[in-house]
C-alpha cells in the first residue's frame, strides 16, 4: 500500500513538473492584434465561373496541400466582387471570418485565391492563386507581413495579372 501511494505522489509531482509554468511568477504576456489595408490591382481578362476572390493570409508558406487549413490560414478578406479593377481593403472592415484576428507576429504568405465552388471550401484543390503579396513584383519571391499589436500595417499591394499567373502552391 505504501509503494503505491508513493508511485501515486511520484507521478503527482512529475506532472505538475512537466506541465508547470517555466516562467516563474511572471505575468502571462498578452496577446495582441494588429491589422493591414491595402489594394489589390487586377490586368488581363477575369476567368469564366469564378464564384469566390478573396485576400488569404497564411502564417507559412504552402508547402503541401495540408498547409491550406486552419490555423495556418490566418485571415480572409471578404470577397471581391467579379469583374474588379481594383479592390481597396482593410482587415478591420474586410474581414470575411470574424474569429480570425491577425496577432501580433510575421505572416509569410498573403495572395489573392480564386475559387470556381458557390461555398466557401477548405480543400487546397478547391482554389488557386492568382497574386502573391512579393517583393519587387517578383511573385516567386512572397513578402512577409508583419504585423504589430494595436497598428495598421498599410501598403499590402497585390497585382494580379492574368495573363502571367504566379506559380501555385502543391495541390
């Protein structure tokens, strides 16, 4: 009786080990939510049948078709209208799925993604990507968006030329 007892305290106390604090008694550093705004330009001929556009902002880059689905996906912009030459946004008023907040943090992959399907879908071969937040114009070359806690960051311009797609993400 006495071994067990000690076995029970024993895994007590390596549990609250383990799962205890590793910061001592320091405060629990809040979260905090920024936002973005900029605007999305469109050139060459819109697809037939696309039903969805919208600003994505992914916390990594698509590395696999798994990478397409929360919580990699951060936020969506709510969605532009067919037809558009351009399309001014900001996160505050766009945003398409209100439980996503941008926290405080670097974003690694923001693109506009069309979709031919009415709902809104969650399969990776559902969408396709048509401009790429870059650097330089170069859109095999994503930019980070950084975003800081309580701040617009402005200027998050996306091209979107038809003509010249940028390369997808797998599938």
């Amino acid at each position: 009786m006495q071994k067990e007892y000690l076995r029970i305290s024993f895994a007590l106390l390596l549990i609250i080990f383990i799962s205890g604090c590793d910061k001592g008694i320091e405060p629990i550093e809040e979260q905090g939510y920024g936002h973005f705004s900029g605007t999305v330009t469109f050139s060459g001929h819109w697809p037939e049948g696309i039903k969805r556009t919208h600003v994505v902002v992914f916390k990594n880059i698509i590395q696999r078709s798994e990478d397409f689905f929360p919580p990699n996906i951060s936020f969506v912009v709510d969605s532009i209208p067919y037809g558009s030459s351009s399309f001014d946004f900001n996160s505050i008023e766009d945003n398409y799925i209100s439980i996503f907040q941008l926290g405080s943090g670097i974003y690694n992959y923001v693109v506009v993604a069309q979709s031919k399907t009415p709902d809104i879908s969650l399969e990776r071969k559902d969408w396709f990507v048509v401009g790429i937040y870059c650097i330089n114009d170069d859109q095999t070359r994503p930019a980070k968006l950084q975003i800081r806690k309580d701040e617009i960051t402005p200027n998050i311009n996306i091209h979107v030329d038809f003509n010249n797609p940028p390369p997808q993400p797998p599938m």
